[in-house]
C-alpha cells in the first residue's frame, strides 16, 4: 500500500521543520549542544536529543567536544558533518579555468587553476573534468564527492534552446546540449550561470549587498558586465541576457550597429580591457595589463603625479556614464563594483566614479567597491559554490 505524502501538522513533518531548523543553526553558529539547541529552537530537552540523535543517525551531525567545565552527557557539541556532501564552483574565461570545491559548510577544501590558452572548439568535458579532478585530488577527494557543480561563463544561456548567447569568444560552449553533455562526461548535475550574475550572488550571500533587495553590480575585467538584483533576485531577462551592458551605446564611443558580429558595444569600447590599456598607454602609464596599468596610475596619483591622476579620472567618467544610465532604469539602493579593474583602482578610483556620477543622474544610490575579490580570492567562484550550496542543501538537509 503506497504511503501517502505527510500532512501538515503531522509528527513527520514536524519532526523535518525541526532537523530543518537545528542544521540551519548549526550552520550559522557552529558547534552546539542539546540545551543550547534546545534553547535556540524553543524544544525540550528530549525532543533536543531525539533530534541529534535522529541528525546524527542520518550522517547529518557529528559529535565534537564537549562544553568547557560541563560534564556529562548534556555538555556534548554537535557540528554539521561537513563530509556529508561537497560541492564545485568553476569560473571559466577564453584563457582559464578556476575552480574551488567545498564541504557542505561551504569551508574551501581543495582549488585549481588551467590555464587554457588557444583552446579549441573541441575538448570542453574534458577540461572541465581535468580542473575539476585535480581540485578533488587537492582536497584528497574523488568527484563522485561533488553533488553540484555550477560554472560561471561570460554570456547566459537562453532559457529557449540551450545555447549560451552573448560570449562568441569562449569556443566549445554553445552547443545546445551543452548541459547534459556536461552532466554525463562529469557523471553529477551541472548548472551553468552568468559569472557576474555568480560574483552579485557571493556579494548577497557574503559582500556588502546582505540585506539589501536592490542591487546592480558593475564588472570590468576583460568585458564589462552587470548583475541586476530586483527585490532579492537575480534579474535575467528574456533570453538570459539582462545586465549585458558591454553591449550598450555609450556618449563618447563609437557607435557599433552590429554587436553580435563585433562581440563589443559603447560600454566595452570605453571601459573593457582594451580601451583601459590605451589609455594608461597614452599617459606612459601602460603596463602588461589592464588592471596593472590602473594599479599603477593608482601608484601615481597617490604621489601627485598628474598622468596617473588623469588615467584615473577619465576611466572613472567611463565608468560612470555606463552607470548613470543603468541606475536611470533601475534606481537601486547600492551600486558594487567588482573585477580586477575595479579592485585596481580601489578606493581612489571608486570616490570619482561617486563623485562623476553624482552630476550624471538623479539616483543616489551608495557606491561601493567589492571586497572579495581583494585578497585574490574569485567573486564567481565563491557565487557558484554559494548557489550549488544551496541546491545540496535543499536535497541533503530534507529529512522527512
């Protein structure tokens, strides 16, 4: 006789909004015992230690210590089993592959870097799975491990057919069957994102955008892109390709009437990789890159040096005629910036990206500058595994 699904009211149900409850807070205080849970849950103590006891019989939690100067067996802590599931986060550019694997508490256990110059067309499974292995083997895991992987590529995949739009510059990944070619080379689910939709969801989850409903997160890198964050979600648009300001007719730039064909816009012309490099290289400020160009003018401005203060001041009016028309639309409490360019320029650069935008639009959203890509560390990365973290946990922490 088939079981009928729990009902709500029911013991069963109950009994899961309670593990629901005591992992989440596992997770956000650490270790804790069964009067501490008790406490923090409103449970008795028994239904507190039934609770662990059902936790760690499901693999769930584990015991670690007791409470300093409490003995028996009410003073035992009790921790998320981080073994419990991994997940995988994979920022891919034309020229590299980075990715981090994570344990279910979402601590960093193993990372990688491939370098993937002149790639081909063919070959995409086989380098996903060759960063990905050797980010397991870092952390002494085998990929049967990871239960999620999500990888952040420049463009977004139409919701229509499957094909990533928006990045003809990233050869072998616009087949329409991309996903579950992935899915079965890698034998585990495979979501693929939009990296600066990923680098807005780490600043949600860990940056400077917690608690905030509306956000725009502008990226300058090699490309430039945007994320936009209305009332808490992700906005993607149509065909995925909401925030592709790259694309976007610009004052000062020429005007390109075939971006598809040209993979470039106003806002690219102006403030992408290239067009910060001529300018740094105008002022005798150029250097190998174009984040190095602007931490040098950076270097420079700081001395008073009037070419370094100029290559900053332009590059910030760039940046904020992109915004002024972007906040014009969307009027959003914050406004991040984010990328190697960016973060090169840091505060310096970000005051008179403020200070231009002020006089370009009647928004005044807070302007800041991201801080987690400062320490080296990948803002899509870190929003891949935030977003896989929440998928395993949804499926592992559903205990009824």
């Amino acid at each position: 006789m088939a079981t009928s699904p729990a009902q709500p009211g029911t013991p069963s149900l109950l009994r899961a909004i309670n593990d629901r409850a005591a992992l989440e807070l596992l997770l956000e205080q650490g270790p804790l015992s069964r009067s501490q849970l008790g406490a923090l849950t409103g449970l008795s103590k028994p239904t507190a230690s039934q609770l662990l006891a059902r936790l760690e019989q499901a693999g769930l939690v584990v015991p670690v210590g007791t409470t300093a100067g409490r003995p028996g067996p009410g003073a035992q802590l009790y921790e998320i089993n981080r073994s419990a599931a991994h997940v995988a986060g994979m920022d891919v550019t034309p020229a590299r592959i980075r990715v981090a694997v994570a344990d279910l508490t979402g601590q960093v256990v193993g990372e990688h870097r491939l370098a993937t110059p002149g790639r081909s067309a063919a070959g995409t499974v086989e380098r996903v799975a060759e960063a990905l292995d050797a980010a397991c083997a870092g952390a002494g895991l085998a990929r049967d491990a990871v239960k999620q992987l999500v990888i952040g590529t420049p463009g977004a995949l139409d919701p229509a057919d499957g094909k990533l739009r928006y990045a003809p510059h990233l050869p072998g990944w616009h087949s329409p069957t991309l996903l579950a070619d992935l899915a079965s080379g890698l034998g585990l689910p495979v979501a693929v994102e939009n990296d600066v939709n990923l680098a807005a969801v780490a600043e949600q989850r860990l940056g400077a955008a917690q608690g905030v409903d509306d956000f725009v997160l502008l990226w300058a890198e090699e490309g430039v892109g945007a994320a936009v964050v209305i009332a808490g979600r992700l906005h993607r648009g149509h065909t995925g390709g909401a925030g592709e300001v790259g694309y976007m007719p610009l004052p000062g730039a020429p005007l390109i009437k075939n971006v598809r064909r040209e993979n470039s816009g106003g806002f690219q012309e102006l403030a992408g990789a290239p067009a910060v490099l001529a300018l740094a290289r105008e002022h005798r400020v150029g250097d190998r890159t174009a984040a190095e160009a602007v931490a040098r003018a950076r270097e420079l401005a700081e001395r008073q040096d009037p070419a370094g203060a100029q290559v900053l001041r332009t590059l910030a009016q760039r940046l904020a005629t992109g915004l002024a028309a972007i906040v014009a639309v969307v009027d959003p409490e914050l406004v991040l910036l984010s990328g190697d360019i960016p973060t090169a320029g840091g505060e310096p650069l970000r005051a008179a990206v403020a200070e231009e935008l002020t006089g370009l639009a009647v928004p005044r959203p807070r302007l800041l500058l991201s801080a987690l890509g400062a320490a080296g560390g990948s803002p899509v990365v870190a929003g891949g595994l935030q977003t896989a973290l929440a998928t395993v946990r949804e499926q592992v922490f559903t205990t009824a």
